[in-house]
C-alpha cells in the first residue's frame, strides 16, 4: 500500500457538522487540464509485489551503484488522450510470474503483482494513484477528513453498476471494508478502524472512524482494501464456495472463467461505467512461474506480453528483439532482498550477530553482474533512490567483509555451543535457485555449518511468508511513496505466532520501530516524515532485520503492434491522469490496452 503526504490536492472547505465529525478537507473528483505528466513508478496494494521472483535481487550488498554493462532505454512511452488515434477489438494474452489467488474476493485474497494485474480487470478501486504522487478519486466521487484525519467519508460515484446489475453506493463500501475488518489477512492492514457506517443522511457515503491520527488513508484506498465486489455477489458466495472463484466488480472486463494455475479469463464490459475504456475486447492471463520460459512464450507467440524482473530478459530486449519492444518501470519500487525470521523462537537469527554476519558474507555485487547482468543498482536499505529515507550511506555494509562475518559467527559459537543450521527459502524459478547456491556458499563459509535450501512453488511463497515458515527467505517489497506504506510490514502489531497470517513477515518486534511508524503515520510534515524514514534506514541497517540485495528493475515487454500499456492513459471522468507504472511496479492499467492495426 502506497501512502504518500497526506492528501495532496486536497481542497479546504467549512462545513456544518456531519456523521462522523466535522469534514474539513476533501479530495473530490474534478476537471483537470490535459497535462502530461512525467513518469513515476511506485508499488501498492496490500501484499503488492511482496514476493519472491525472477528478479535476481539476492541478499547483501557491496557498492551502492552496480557495475551495468547495459543501459537503461530513455523513457520514450507516449502518452495518449481517450479514443486518440486508438484501434477498438483484439484479445490480449499476458504471461504472468504466478497464480497466488483464489478465492477472488477481496478481502480474501493472497495477491501479489500478478494477482493485482489479474484482479483490476474486474474490480475498480475507490481512488487510484494519480500522477501528481497523490492519490485521486476513481469509483469513489469524493474522500473527505476531519480536522484530526480520524474520520474518513467515502463517497460512492453515483450511476454505477455492478456487472450483475447491483448499484454501487455507500452500502457497498460499507460492505467491502468491513468485510477487510474481520479478515484473517487484510484486517491486519486496517486494524485501526474502528468503525465503518453508512451515512443515515446519504446513502452514497459510507463513515470510517479510525482510533488515531491517519493522514494518508486514503492510499489504502488504492490497493485490495479498495477493491469493490458486488455485495449481491459476495452474499451468495458466502453461501457457495464454488462461486468465490467468479468474481463480480464494476470493472473494465467481466468475468468469464477461470482455472488455477492455468488460465484467466475476460471479456469487455459494454456497460462500463468510464467510457471510452476498455479498448480490447477480452483478456487472458496466463501463469508462466520461470522467467526465461515466459520470454520463451512471448518469443513464440503464445502470449503477447510479459512482466519480468529478469537481468537476463531485461539485457536481452534493451538490446532489441524484432516484432517486440519494451519499456522499464523503476522510480519508487521495491528492493530485492533477503527476508529473515527474527524472532522465532530457537532460531539463531534472533541474534543480531549472526543477522549481520549474513550481511558481511553477502556479495550482492556478484549475483547482480553474473545472474541479473548488472541490471540492478545494489540497495543498502529497504527504499530506492527516489523513496522518501533513501540514503547514501545507510551503515548497512556496503562491502563483503568474510572476516568480520566469520569473527561475529565464531563469537556467537562461543556463547552457544552446537551446530549452527539455517534454512533459505527460494521459488522454483531456476534464476533464483542460483542466487540461493552463492548464499549457501557465502554463509557456510562464514561459519555456518549446514545452509538447507528448500524449493517452494511460486504459488505457496507467499503464503508461506504469511505463515512465518521459514528462516532465510527470498523477497522483494517496500515500493511506495510514504513509510506509512510500510506500517503493517513491520510493525509489531502485525506480527503474529507462526501459523498464523501475518504480514510483518519476519515477526520483527521493536519498540523503536514502532514508535517511529507510528509518528510518520500521524505527521503531516514533510521534513519529520523524511527525518523518520532515513533514522528507519538507519534502524535496519544496525539491527541486519533484512538482507539488503538490490533496487528492482521491471519490464513489460511486448508484441510492437500493442499500445497503451502506460498506465497514464488512464484517466477519471474528471480529467485527472493515473500514476505511471499503475502504483504497482511490473503492471499496468488492462483497461487502455489498445492493438494497432
């Protein structure tokens, strides 16, 4: 979830006393000029992007800036305004990393990058990330605050339909959210609302109360906990099982068929209600885990585009592919890292000495040129370079220091006698299992005695890091705007017992953490907020909580003849233009996909 400074566009208005409290800001859907944008990519959602891929990232680190002997393309993405030189018709057929998903309800949902690239052909979001790095109005009309950001109104566009023919008004807000409130994954992201009530004064507005200070709510908006389901849908799925896998939103596509792992189906959706989307007239997604077999596919014909982190892939379409082109999303997204269990009980990585040995034995340096062809740039901390708290110098070791690793494993074999045995976890993509042999190398070298690497299908990853089953994880995360984006992922609120969902991953527990997520959730000042990132940076840095590897690099490539994948084309009915990259690095806005004929 991606919160930036608290309501940016917002308009100042006085008014007489509502439910819930006094209103005394907004931000409304409204007419804006048709003014190009300058392109920035960040990452939202909930469990957006949080996963392991093929990106290379690796743990460690070395030098901040990684030896690249290709060079990014310039960003030369144009810009469309709605039914300009468009060519309605056409199926598209998109290969993606994994099928993590189903059921398709919202607040059940396990959805990483491909998940949201799925899913937001049939749901719309009450806001979407708009283009000025503030979030904007989208299925919602109008989101208002109180004085003290502890009451949120949410409007309901008025005149839209469900593709069952159910409205959607403040009832369905209602019914969404709370729903996220009681749910074993999502509820965590929410667990400060404390009350969500439709206004007995207007049946389009739906009033959440949140127990304190929360400036930049509105961003959850944008991710799954803004995703709207039909309520007539979700009641009879409550009943149905079988018809959890048959979602029904407002969205651009309507729900054909689905079979895990295999396939996802859509067609056009003729009543939409933000015409003249969507262009195509059905969409397929398919599940290709391997990154190298997904550029195969693509190659091949059978599909006609792909998303990858791949250093491989992303070398080999800089360079040029006939019949293919490209474009690379990287502003505000995530880092590849090394995700560790930190305080599970019995493991040796509850002690902060074997957690940076880890860090001084990595060489993220190596695995960026040899696996990822030096296409990443080497992270030293958990936000890239155009992130609020990026630091040049973080403390995080920059250099693979073998000696200072195996003084502080030895040290800790001295206080604790007996084998020391840890276990990495990776996917079954054949990139990241080569990544995961140098860690097993790096570590036993340093002095542990047995690195254990356990294979797990991209579809089960994430659930695993939901469960805390691990101890050495293969991750990327941490795209966005604002810390707050952060909040849930390392809070301890959100850390729970193994065996249980939670998605503070690494069960991170402190105090000091805490304290400084909580003040950049309530501030409103850009300085403090700033202040508060770098000294999380520097937290991380000191405690080794995570393995830093590499700032992600995402590509979309694709068939020349397709057109429309930047997600600014998209716009409200008011004018306002989505955020390029569509708030989630690697993906893209389904509904301004266009074929050129």
């Amino acid at each position: 979830m991606r919160l930036p400074l608290p309501c940016g566009d917002s308009q100042h208005i006085v008014g007489s006393p509502t439910q819930g409290g006094n209103v005394t800001s907004t931000i409304r859907s409204r007419k804006r000029p048709g003014v190009l944008f300058g392109a920035v990519a960040v990452t939202i959602g909930l469990v957006a992007a949080a996963c392991g891929g093929d990106d290379g990232g690796g743990g460690g680190s070395a030098d901040t800036t990684a030896a690249a002997e290709t060079t990014a393309p310039t960003e030369t993405t144009d810009v469309i305004d709605p039914m300009t030189a468009v060519t309605p018709g056409g199926t598209l057929v998109m290969g993606i990393e994994a099928d993590t998903s189903s059921p398709w309800r919202p607040a059940e949902m396990v959805c990483a990058i491909s998940c949201h690239q799925v899913i937001r052909s049939i749901y719309d979001t009450l806001m979407i990330p708009g283009s000025d790095n503030v979030p904007v109005p989208y299925l919602a009309s109008a989101v208002e605050h109180n004085e003290d950001y502890t009451v949120w109104r949410v409007t309901a566009r008025s005149g839209v339909k469900f593709h069952d023919g159910t409205d959607f008004d403040g009832a369905a807000i209602v019914d969404n959210i709370s729903r996220h409130k009681t749910a074993l994954l999502t509820g965590t992201a929410i667990k400060q609302v404390t009350d969500i009530s439709l206004d007995p004064a207007d049946p389009m507005t739906a009033v959440i109360t949140v127990e304190k200070p929360w400036a930049t709510f509105p961003w959850y908006l944008t991710g799954q906990v803004g995703y709207m389901a039909s309520p007539t849908w979700l009641a009879a799925s409550d009943a149905d099982e079988a018809l959890r896998a048959k979602p029904v939103g407002t969205g651009p596509f309507v729900f054909v068929d689905y079979k895990p792992q295999e396939f996802f189906k859509a067609e056009k959706n003729p009543n939409y209600w933000n015409a003249p989307f969507p262009y195509l007239d059905a969409i397929e997604f398919i599940p290709i885990q391997d990154g190298l077999k997904r550029r195969d596919a693509l190659k091949a014909g059978d599909v006609d585009i792909i998303h990858t982190g791949n250093g491989e892939v992303i070398t080999e379409f800089r360079a040029g592919v006939d019949g293919f082109t490209s474009e690379e999303i990287t502003k505000n997204g995530e880092t590849a890292y090394t995700l560790l269990h930190v305080t599970q009980e019995g493991s040796p990585l509850t002690d902060r000495r074997v957690r940076c040995a880890l860090a001084y034995a990595s060489d993220a340096a190596t695995t960026n040129e040899v696996v990822s062809f030096g296409v990443n740039q080497l992270a030293n901390g958990p936000f890239s370079p155009d992130q609020v708290g990026y630091l040049e110098d973080s403390g995080y070791p920059l250099v693979q220091d073998m000696a200072k690793a195996q003084a502080l494993i030895a040290e800790y074999k001295a206080e604790n006698p007996g084998e020391l045995k840890i276990s990495l976890a990776t996917t079954n993509d054949a990139t990241n299992l080569v990544i995961a042999n140098y860690q097993k190398d790096w570590y036993e070298e340093a002095g542990v005695d047995e690195v254990t690497i356990d294979q797990i299908d991209q579809a089960q990853y994430i659930v695993t890091a939901l469960l805390g089953n691990f101890q050495v994880f293969q991750w990327r995360n941490h795209g966005g705007v604002d810390v707050d984006q952060q909040y849930f992922w390392w809070h301890s609120s959100s850390s729970l017992d193994v065996g249980s969902l939670a998605l503070n991953f690494g069960r991170i527990k402190d105090a000091k953490l805490d304290e400084l997520l909580d003040a950049n959730r309530a501030s409103i000042d850009p300085a403090e907020k700033k202040q508060i990132a770098e000294d999380i940076n520097r937290l991380f840095a000191t405690e080794c909580y995570n393995l830093w590897g590499s700032y992600q690099v995402w590509m979309l490539a694709h068939k020349a003849n397709l057109m429309g994948t930047d997600a600014a084309n998209l716009t409200t009915p008011e004018g306002a233009r989505a955020l390029e990259g569509a708030g989630i690095a690697g993906t893209f806005y389904p509904h301004t996909l266009w074929l050129q004929q």
